[in-house]
C-alpha cells in the first residue's frame, strides 16, 4: 500500500536531504538505525563495488553506493515486495540499485563485488522469534533463519560472489548468532569485530580463500 511507503533521508543537513532511501515501514529490518548509530562513522576498507545481502529495500547499499560515488549496488533479497520501493528510490535519485530476488544466493546471477554488507535475520529457531517478533508484517522473512540454514546456503556460495581479498561484513545478535559460530561457518581471516549497542555487533572477514 503506498500509504506504508516511507523515506529515509541519506544526507542529513538544515537544508533537508536530496537523496533518499524509499522503503515499506514492514520492510525496514533496522538498516537506518545501523546507518545512523554505526555505519556513518565506520571506516570502510577499500571499496570499488558493493552488495547488500537480505538488503529489504537496501538502505545500507545505497548509502555505501552514494558515499563511494559507485556506479551501482547490488540487492540482494528473498521477499519479491521490496522491489517497488526500490523501483523508486532508482527513479527518484537517478540510481542503479539492481535487486535481485533470491533465496541466499542461489539465483543471484550478478557480477563479483569487492565488499558485501548484510543484517541478516537474527533468530534460528521459533523460541527466539518468538521473543522478538511484534506480530507486525513479514517479520518471519526479517527474523528467522531457522537452525541458520539461509546463513549455511549464504556461506557456501559466498566465494563465487566475493573477490579475493573482498570484506564481507555481518550485523548479527551476539545472542543468538555468537562471533564464534560465524567464523566456523565461514572459514575466513576476520579483520574486524565490535559492539553497535548492547544486542547487536559486526564482523568483518577477508575472503582469503584461493578458490
Ligand atoms: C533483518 S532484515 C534486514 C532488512 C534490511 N537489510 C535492513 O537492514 O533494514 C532481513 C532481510 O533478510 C531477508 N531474507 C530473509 N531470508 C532470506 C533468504 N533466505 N534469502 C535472502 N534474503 C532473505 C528478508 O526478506 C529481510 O529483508
């Protein structure tokens, strides 16, 4: 319903913002929080292309596109609904964000990107969904990757999505999915790791693999 479609401002200034984020307010997994709380004063490696894995309507890709000057983003997302706010935030800035509708990245058929940015959901099984879910819409496709397996599909083909020497970065519940699950999981050098607020952390690995 276009009732439900908001606009996150990417500059903020006393002039207001030309660019802007649209997004369905049952869409939004947090992704202006984390820009706002975390991501503004982060300092990114190098970074020539980006995407934004379960990117919703993609604030954090977009904002790392408009902040690199980069051509495009990649967006990545298994809920066909976010794509028309998308559609628009394209339009109305006169950016390429390219969505992509797949479940992990098993029908993502785009190029290789150097960084890869994702807040994936938080939640693997019903017990801790049920302990965040505000029974609004679509919180199942925003909360639960049940016994991690979108996690697990994401991990196996990571390598043929990231180049050598790429960063991907994760945002995840240190409840929940603990640092150290992570690192099995994906087998790669971290670079980095922090607290965002008192539930929610990042890690950064480099893809270090020769495949
Ligand atoms: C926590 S929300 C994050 C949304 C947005 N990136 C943000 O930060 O506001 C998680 C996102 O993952 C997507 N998702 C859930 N399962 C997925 C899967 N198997 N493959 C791809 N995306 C998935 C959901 O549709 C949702 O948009």
């Amino acid at each position: 319903m276009l009732s439900d479609i908001y606009k996150y401002p990417l500059e903020r200034s006393y002039l207001g913002s030309k660019y802007h984020v649209h997004y369905n307010k049952y869409h939004n997994g947090g992704g202006p929080y984390l820009i706002d709380t975390f991501l503004k004063d982060y300092n990114f490696p190098k970074l020539n292309s980006v995407m934004e894995f379960c990117s919703g309507p993609g604030f954090m890709g977009y904002y790392l596109m408009h902040k690199y000057n980069l051509p495009e983003v990649h967006l990545v997302d298994i809920n066909p609904e976010v794509k028309p706010a998308i559609d628009l935030t394209n339009q109305e800035n006169n950016w390429n964000g390219i969505f992509y509708l797949s479940d992990a990245l098993e029908s993502y058929d785009g190029p290789k990107v150097d960084f890869i940015i994702t807040n994936p959901p938080h939640c693997t099984n019903l017990e801790e969904f049920n302990q965040c879910n505000n029974n609004k819409r679509n919180q199942k496709n925003i909360l639960l990757d049940q016994d991690l397996s979108m996690h697990k599909k994401f991990a196996n083909k990571l390598n043929k999505v990231l180049n050598k020497n790429g960063h991907l970065m994760l945002i995840e519940n240190n409840i929940y999915i603990p640092a150290d699950k992570l690192d099995i999981l994906f087998g790669l050098k971290r670079v980095d790791y922090g607290d965002i607020d008192s539930a929610l952390y990042y890690v950064m690995y480099e893809n270090n693999l020769d495949i």
